[in-house]
C-alpha cells in the first residue's frame, strides 16, 4: 500500500520541479551581472557636505586675492614715507594628499610711497603647504618657501637706498578656506616676504582675501 502511495507522490513531486525551473532560469537571468564600482569625488553623498579639495592629478586649482600689503622695515626716506598699500596675488597649486602640496604664485605688494617717490615690490612664490581638514567644509593651511622678488626705489631717498634690486628671499604664512559649493571656495591668508630692496632687505607682510577655483 504505501509503495503505491510513494510512486504517485514522487511524480507529482518532480512534475512541480520541471514546471518550477523556467521561473528560476528567469530569476536568474534578472540578476546583475556586474558590480558598480564607487568613486570618490569632493561631495560627500553620506553627509551631504563638502569634502576638501584633494583630486587626482596635479595643478588642481587656482585662485585670486587682494588685500593690504605692509612694509615692516625701515623708511628709506628721512623725510618720511607710507608704510602700506593694496597689494594681490594670483597663483595655482596641487596636493600629493589631502595634507600636503605645492603652490605656485605672482605676488604684488603696492607702492607705498615715499616723499617725492616711492617704492614698489613684487615676485614670484614657490611654497610647500601643508593642510588640516576641519570638518567637510573649513580647512587650516600653513606654508613655507621661497620668493624671488624684484623691487625699485625712487625719490627723495639717500643713494644708497636709490634703485632696484632683486633676488631670493624667505616666505611663509598661514590661511584658511571654506568651501561654498564643490569647485568654489573663499580663502583667507597672512603672508610675509623677505624682499632684497636697493641696500636693504625687508619683510613685507600682506593680508589678502579671495576666492579660489578647484578643477
């Protein structure tokens, strides 16, 4: 009786198999056949911030600022002489990492002038900046390098302090940047420049404002 009963069931058993696996070729048919890679880019999707501005490659961003130059040295000119002007610069830079890069810059400190004259100063920056990330949207830099400045002195200032110079001198400074949309943010910097003026050298600091633009 019961081998009876186990043939009928068997067969009925393999009859829903062989109904059954069309449906499963199909599910399996529907299923992804590739995974999708994630990529990195500067906004974070999980935070919905702004992440900072690391990229791959290099040369990666560039930016303008303008602000107030200081001349921190002494008056060339006994009878007396302005100390500070607007001063700017353009310039551009890369990132090994989020922490560490390069930059490179034209810098322009003003004419301040003297009586009867004055004295002008300006140079190309090459400077290593290191960066700490606050947050998704502040980061702190700081920088150290080298500028190569040329500068001229006119007026009623003895001989010799009269004429131009130029050469190598230290640079560094320190900043901060706020990210505003995922290309674009705003920068602050303190700068100061070792400038060789005609039978001086002398630091001129600047503080400038400005924005900057990531590729």
């Amino acid at each position: 009786m019961r081998k009876h009963l186990l043939i009928p069931t068997i067969g009925f058993g393999a009859s829903l198999m062989l109904a059954g696996s069309p449906l499963l070729a199909q599910n399996t048919d529907t299923q992804p056949t590739s995974t999708t890679t994630s990529t990195t880019n500067s906004y974070d999707n999980t935070t919905g911030g702004l992440k900072m501005p690391y990229h791959a490659g290099f040369w990666n961003y560039v930016g303008i600022s303008a602000g107030k130059a200081d001349y921190r040295g002494d008056c060339p000119s006994v009878t007396g002489c302005e100390d500070e002007d607007t001063g700017g610069k353009i310039y551009t830079g890369g990132k090994f990492n989020d922490w560490l890069g390069l930059e490179l810059g034209y810098v322009y400190l003003g004419r301040p002038e003297t009586l009867g004259g004055r004295q002008d100063a300006q140079g190309l920056n090459f400077s290593v900046v290191g960066s700490v990330p606050i947050g998704t949207v502040v980061g702190l830099n700081a920088k150290v390098g080298t500028v190569y400045g040329w500068t001229n002195t006119q007026g009623n200032v003895p001989v010799v302090y009269a004429g131009r110079d130029q050469g190598f001198g230290l640079s560094y400074g320190f900043g901060a940047t706020v990210s505003v949309t995922k290309q674009v943010q705003l920068r602050v910097d303190w700068d100061r420049y070792h400038m060789p003026f005609r039978g001086r050298d002398d630091n001129v600091d600047m503080i400038s404002a400005g924005v900057q633009y990531l590729f």
